[in-house]
C-alpha cells in the first residue's frame, strides 16, 4: 500500500489534517486489512484500493476538524468508517465502534489490535439494544438509512448536551424535516472531499433546551 502514501499525503493538506508518518502508517496498514477482508467479509461493494482510499479513508478524514471532543460512539460502524481514521488521528480520545453484524465487529477488533488502537472499544450489538453508564460526547454514523432512524437508535446514548454527526451526501430535505421532535439541526457543513465530485455533508444535530 505503500504507493497510496502521497495521494493520502496530499489529500490529507487540502483538509488541514496533520498526519505523523506513525498515522501515516496506520492509514495505509487499515487499508491494507480492509482490502485483504473485504471479500470475506463483505465490507464494501468497492474492491479497488486505489478506490477504497479515496471513498472511504480519505473520506472519513473530511470530518476530522468537524466532529469535536470527548467520547465518541461510531454507530453502524461497519468496517471502521469514519471510527477507525478518527481514532488514528486522535489515539487519546476514547472511541467505540458499534456494529451488530458478527463478522464486520471481528474485522473491527482485528484492525484495533493490529493497529494498537488502545483508544478504541469494538462492541458487537444493536445500537437500540446497548446500555452504557457512561453516555457519549459525540454519536456519528457514516451509514445509517435516515437521521431519524439515527437519532431513535442511539439518543439514549449521548450524554446532555452532546451532538449527533451524521454524514450524508447530497442534502436531505426530506429527512431534516422528519427529524423528532426535540431534535434540532445545529449547523450544516459542506464537505470539500479531495477527488469526489458528489455532494458530501456533514450535518450536526443536538437536543433542544
């Protein structure tokens, strides 16, 4: 993988995404392990590396400097996006993947461990079905059907006052206004992704009051 190292490089300057040679390597070794995994464990419908860093690593780290502090939960997380290229770049900010799927949660705890992500927590359930004692600063998800699905799923798990961060490509009108009730759009960020033409958001969500 080493041959993707500039266009990561490159890619990660256009976002103002610092990125040590350690993460670096991070990066291009969970690319690696997604591509080796991938056909097992169907992962993703993407089968070319080349495609795999643009679409999902380089992706993920669009919303590096959007998705502010404290804990977070990846909901849905399915291979690591964007938890796993969040926790690389923060190693001290305490991030658990969540998926209900068998398979994908092994592929998660393989890439925790063979990347020594000492911050990240994988944990194999459905997101209505997890209790936590402590809540979540932060609930992302990258591949949820809907923001209100999003929202009913997971706001029992975010702490007072902390924000969903749901990732989205072109705007979802429809969606925003089937938001529950209690739930209000903080801000709207449109995303400028290296190489992808499409329509990228990222759009914050908090409890009103």
């Amino acid at each position: 993988m080493e041959q993707f190292r500039p266009r990561l490089l490159q890619a990660a300057v256009q976002m103002s995404v610092t990125l040590s040679e350690h993460q670096q390597n991070q990066l291009l070794r969970y690319l690696a392990l997604f591509a080796r995994w991938n056909s097992a464990y169907n992962l993703s419908a993407i089968r070319d590396p080349a495609q795999m860093l643009e679409r999902h690593i380089i992706d993920s780290l669009s919303i590096v400097n959007l998705c502010g502090t404290g804990s977070l939960i990846d909901v849905g997380s399915g291979g690591g996006l964007p938890g796993v290229p969040l926790a690389i770049v923060y190693p001290t900010r305490p991030i658990t993947l969540l998926d209900s799927n068998g398979k994908k949660a092994r592929f998660l705890f393989q890439v925790a461990n063979s990347l020594s992500l000492h911050n990240v927590q994988v944990v194999n359930e459905r997101a209505e079905k997890l209790s936590v004692a402590q809540p979540f600063a932060g609930v992302v998800s990258r591949a949820f059907a809907s923001m209100a699905d999003m929202v009913d799923c997971s706001a029992h798990l975010l702490a007072l006052g902390g924000r969903f961060y749901a990732m989205k490509g072109r705007l979802p009108e429809d969606e925003l206004s089937a938001l529950p009730k209690g739930i209000m759009v903080e801000q709207v960020h449109r995303l400028s992704v290296p190489g992808c033409t499409a329509e990228r958001h990222l759009i914050l969500l908090s409890r009103t009051g």
